[in-house]
C-alpha cells in the first residue's frame, strides 16, 4: 500500500504547483473515517482507495481526480456527508464523490434494479465531469485484482459479469485498452475458470517450445524497417487468454486453429512514416486480404488511431502487427486519461462526448432497469462499421446495424420520421444489415411514427431505447383518449356539474400528479367509475346500482364511441386476430385492467368469451389509413391460377401481407391471404372479383 508521503510525491513529482496539504488532508480524512474497516483480503479498508489514487497518479491526473479517489467510498462506508467534503475539499471534489457513490442500497429493489440505478446515476454524474469515469474505472480495477479474497463464488461471479459487460467496454469506449484487457482477462477467470485454465496452458506449452520466438520476430520486423531507412520501435506480445477464447467462440474454431495468437506493435516518429512502414512490411511479407485497418484516417470514435494489418511469416505463421506514431500510443493505451494531464486542468476533452450523448439519451428513453441495462450494453459494444451520409458526413455504429440505427445515430428527429432507405442510391428495406464504407440516404415523412416492429431489427441501444419511447407515448396518449371518453360519461351521471376545481380535488383524492395521469388510469381500468365519481363528488357513486360500472344513457352512438386511432401492435388498440376488422365494420372494444383495447367485428364469435371484460363502443377514425383483412380462396390445380389471383390483388392496389397454402386437395388448393385494405368496400370488390374469376373455385372473408 502507498504511504502518505509516496502518494504525495507522486503526484509533486507531475504536478509541483499542487496543494501539499489539501493532498494530506484527504488521505488522513479517508484513513479516519475508515478506521478499523477490513477488506475481505483483511487488509485495512482504506489501503483500496489508496491504491485507487495510485493508479490516478500513474495516469499523471489532476488533484481534485486524486482526491476524489481517496475520498470515493467515505459517503458510502463511513457516517461522512457529501455537505462535509464539500466543505473541507470544495465542491467539484463532493459532486465527483457524490457521482462515484452507489445509490444506498433500498430493500424493495432486486438485484437489477440496483444496478441499474446506480449506473444511472453514475452515467449523469459522467455526463457532467468525465473524471468521474476515470475513477471509477480505476475502483473496479483494482476491486478486481482483489477479487479473488471474496469467499462467495456467485458474488464473484456477479462482479466479474458486471464487470465484462459495463465496465470494461465502458474502458475500451474512452480508449483505455490497458484497464479493459486486464479486467476482461480477470472477468474471464471467474467466468470461465476451465477456459482460462486451459488457454494460458496451450500459451504456456507454446512459449517453452518455441523459446525467444516473439522476440526473433520482433526483431526481424525491426530490421525489415532499419533496412529502408527507418528508425521505428518494435515490441511483440501473445494476446491474452480472453482475446483467444473471444476469437475461438466468434470463429467456431479450435485453440489449434487460432493462427493469429502474436501481436507487434511498431512505433514510427510521424504519421507519415506509419504508411511508409506499412509498405515496407508489404513488400517484405505476404499481408492477408480483408486484414488490413486503417484507423489513421479514420479514428475510432474513441479517438484511437492505428495502422492494422495481418502478415504471413515464414510461409505459416499469421502475426498481427499495429503501427502507430509515440502520440497515438500513449492515447490508445490510456485514451480519455491522456487528455486530463495535469497541466491541462478541468473542461470536457473534445471528441470524446459524442457517444457520451447517445448513453444519456438511452438514459431518458429507458423505462424501467432491465431496459436501461440493455440498451446500454448494446451502446458500448466494440466491433464497429463506418457509414456515410450522401454529404459525406461520417457515422460508427454496431456491426448489424440497420437504416434506422444510422437514421437514429444522426438525429433522433430523423430516425422516427423514417419510412425508408437508400444504401448507395438503391432502394433497400430499413431491416437492411449495413457494410462498411455504405452511403446511408434516409427517406422520412412527416406523419410516419417509429414502428414497434423496428425492434426487431434494431441493434444499437440509441435506437431501440428511442422506439420504445415513441411507442410508450403514443400507447399512452391513445389510452389517455380512451380514459377521457370515458370520464365524460361518468361525469354525465353525475348530480352537479364538475369543473376544474372538483377534477383537481379528485386527482388529489385519488393520488394521482395530473389530469393526463388519472386520463390513462381510466383508460387502463385502474380505477373505476365508482372510484372516480366518488373522487368527483362524495357520496355519488352510492346511487349506481351495485355491479353496474359504465351504464347506457341517452348518448346517440356517434357521440360515445371512441374512434380507433392507435393499430399497431402493443399500442392502445389492437385489431383482433380472430375476425381482423376493417373500416366499415361495425367494432367494439374489450378492455382488461392494464391492457390495450382490443377491436373486435360486432359479429365476432370471440365476443362470447369477453364477459369478464369492460365493453367500450368504438368507431373508425376518419384518419385511419386502412387495415389487414384475411380471406380464404380455393384455386384450381392449374398452372397460373396462383398468379391471376395475385394479378386481382395487383389490379385493386391491395398489397400481400401473408399468404398461406392450408390444404392441397386435388384439384383445389386452398390458401388463406392477408390483405392490406383501405375499408371494407375495397375488400368486398376484391372478393367479388375472385369469385368472377375462372380460376376461383370460392372466396370469402375470414
């Protein structure tokens, strides 16, 4: 463990203008306030944020980072106060503090709602000051280098999932490739004990028989290069277990099979004498096509910059060599650290926030922990594509990404206004898988709406967590209109007349925040007619009969019903399956408790099954655009009767959503079509037309 003075030293030895006895202070602060605290390796507690500051010094950070470093668990483990470090330590030290601390934990939570929370506070603290990422990162670090002591082999477990999956890719995001190959490496040996065993073997038998081999081959690339005239440096490594194992799993290959297990990194004095390396090695080894990378003229979005090809040595061998300047070195091993050097002091370093603000958005888009989670798992996923827009403005984004993650990636505004897509001038479907180097044009129109359907093709969590928005407030505004429909018929039985002085009170009564929120509880059957005529007007929902919720009166049809807007799955109505009602049928709803509306035909055989169900009188908006009919047609077993059905369809400007062969019969088959139809009229002409047709033996509507 760092004593007092080596810490200090440290940071002096970097930064000589820093306040000696501010540092001291907040070390014998974070030493009091942990006292007799242990560790589960048994060593003091508060040896873990000292190392912690230790490894900010190593970093070269500033004195306020290295102070929230000393200071990160005091709120959280000791009886300290967030108002008593900004008192003694100044308030960018407390926010830090305050940023890095878990959300205490609360009992009602489980397990993933706590994770959740505490990485949602943590990212907005992060949004602020970005060197709060920086120490938790270190605090995780060194928490895994420890976590061995933990007794628990399913805390372990815990820590070491969490880890691969926030932290980690969290440390690759901001460039520091050292804190995320080291805690990937120790995620991996609690996660897969008998892989890591079995690789570092495999490393180990490999390294004894081939004895100085990295360093030969180090050296030959270095005189490859000194050859032509260059003064480079070279060092060469084995890539560490998990990196293997990662590649065995995505390549479904054996240890055996993995060819490319060294990796060389060549150090040139400009960026100039990057590409002058590279052809060099071109032209001394084979390279393997497909292997080379250049993210010198297109950095990650990290800011990580590299030369990276594959060569063929000795006519068997694959090495991976990386050639990059001293600069982009020390930015790609420590990335986001290397722009908080002392001397630079506070501020946001530039490049760095872009993917920063797509993890707060996902922030206010997601509704609950399992979502927020996932969506930003899916943010900070690694192995990326390059894309265009048609002026030529750069995008990274996810392998698999789609028109609508790339629409999304833009602008949020872009991405729900997209009905379509171009990849390089041709028409695609938004389900399109992206390449790289694409030229991502998106079509967009003012009425479209995100489609809950997108989520199945959507991988970047900007994307899905903006869906998932849209969808919510649209199911929500639509089951508010449901709920204030009803709310005018409860308050027409009522015996006074209710203003807004009476709704207010009511909202009040029944716990609600506003109008729009009791409007949806209604609508949902989360609070009944007598609840909300007994919130209006005490005493009234005595004089409805008992059992009786949402009596007739003398309303005509047209001023009840509820026009049907919301038709896509998971909004506020659903079309039935059973009957698939159309404009121009006569409808009406079913509603559960905390469920969507689901539309019915008046007719529909289903209805019998509703008892248990609230009965809502619908109509059709004038604004829907039309629906899904399903027919069922018996053709003759002939050659094109199949297509002069499909050329009916075509001729009345129906389009095939479905279509099903469901029994083959000489000489009939049978198939049932789904159809996309403006009302019913239009689907009883095409009816009408099947059955003039000669290759029609009978149709009808199901």
């Amino acid at each position: 463990m760092l004593r007092q003075y080596e810490l200090v030293e440290r940071v002096l030895a970097y930064a000589p203008d820093a306040d000696e006895a501010m540092l001291n202070r907040a070390y014998v602060y974070t030493v009091q306030k942990h006292g007799t605290q242990k560790r589960a390796s048994g060593d003091p507690y508060f040896s873990h944020p000292v190392e912690v500051a230790g490894l900010m010094t190593e970093l070269k950070l500033d004195q306020e980072t290295i102070m929230t470093a000393l200071l990160h668990d005091t709120v959280e483990d000791t009886l300290a106060t967030t108002e008593e470090i900004e008192r003694l330590f100044g308030a960018n030290v407390a926010r830090m503090v305050d940023g890095v601390t878990k959300l205490s934990k609360i009992e009602t939570m489980t397990e993933s709602e706590r994770a959740a929370e505490n990485l949602r506070k943590f990212l907005l603290a992060m949004s602020e000051d970005l060197r709060v990422l920086l120490v938790k990162l270190a605090d995780r670090l060194h928490n895994m280098r420890t976590l061995h002591f933990i007794r628990s082999e399913e805390k372990r477990r815990r820590i070491a999932r969490e880890t691969m999956e926030i932290y980690a890719p969290l440390a690759q995001r901001v460039g520091m490739y050292e804190y995320m190959r080291e805690m990937q490496l120790l995620a991996f040996q609690q996660l897969e004990p008998d892989a890591y065993a079995t690789i570092t073997g495999r490393l180990e038998a490999i390294r004894a028989a081939g004895e100085g081999q990295v360093d030969a081959i180090a050296l030959q690339i270095k005189q490859a290069l000194s050859g032509a005239g260059m003064r480079v440096e070279v060092a060469g490594r084995e890539k560490h277990p998990y990196s293997i194992w990662k590649k065995m799993a995505e390549r479904h290959v054996s240890f055996e099979q993995i060819t490319d297990i060294m990796a060389f990194r060549v150090l040139t004095d400009g960026e100039d004498e990057c590409y002058t390396a590279l052809g060099v090695l071109h032209r001394t080894w084979q390279m393997i096509p497909g292997r080379f990378k250049d993210y010198i003229s297109t950095p990650k979005l990290n800011g990580y910059k590299s030369l990276h090809t594959t060569l063929i040595y000795n006519n068997a061998m694959r090495v991976e060599v990386q050639i990059k300047t001293q600069d982009m070195h020390r930015t790609n091993e420590y990335g986001l650290a290397a722009h908080w050097a002392y001397k630079q002091g506070g501020g946001q370093p530039d490049g760095q926030v872009g993917w920063l603000r797509d993890l707060v958005e996902i922030l206010d888009a997601s509704s609950d922990a399992e979502e927020l989670l996932e969506n930003t798992k899916m943010a900070m996923y690694q192995d990326r594509i390059f894309a265009f827009t048609p002026k030529g403005a750069l995008f990274q984004l996810p392998k698999g990404a789609t028109p609508v993650d790339f629409a999304f990636a833009v602008h949020t505004n872009l991405g729900a206004a997209a009905v379509g897509a171009k990849i390089n001038g041709r028409h695609v479907p938004l389900r399109t898988a992206l390449n790289n180097g694409d030229v991502v044009e998106i079509i967009r129109s003012r009425t479209s709406e995100p489609q809950l359907s997108w989520l199945s093709f959507a991988v970047t969590g900007k994307a899905r967590a903006a869906i998932r928005r849209a969808v919510r407030q649209k199911e929500r505004a639509d089951i508010a209109v449901i709920g204030r429909k009803l709310y005018e018929e409860i308050i027409e039985r009522l015996p006074t007349k209710i203003g807004k002085k009476a709704l207010a009170e009511a909202i009040r009564r029944l716990k609600f925040t506003s109008e729009e929120d009791l409007m949806v509880a209604i609508g949902q059957a989360r609070v009944s007619d007598r609840q909300v005529m007994e919130a209006l007007v005490p005493g009234s929902a005595a004089q409805l009969p008992q059992g009786e919720e949402w009596p007739q009166n003398a309303w005509p049809r047209q001023q009840r019903a509820i026009a049907v807007r919301g038709l896509s799955p998971g909004a506020a109505f659903q079309l039935a399956t059973c009957c698939h009602p159309v404009p121009g049928d006569r409808i009406i709803g079913l509603r559960r408790p905390g469920a969507g509306v689901e539309v019915h035909s008046i007719d529909c055989l289903q209805l019998a099954n509703g008892v248990d169900a609230d009965w809502i009188d619908l109509s059709w908006d004038t604004r829907t655009d039309g629906a899904v009919g399903r027919l069922r047609a018996e053709l003759y077993n002939r050659p094109g009767t199949l297509a002069e059905m499909a050329g009916i369809f075509a001729k009345n400007h129906a389009n095939v959503v479905n279509l099903e062969m469901t029994q083959r019969e000489n000489p009939f088959h049978t198939y049932l079509v789904d159809l996309e139809v403006r009302d019913l009229a239009h689907l009883t002409r095409i009816i009408s037309a099947l059955r003039a047709s000669d290759a029609v033996a009978q149709a009808e509507r199901i």
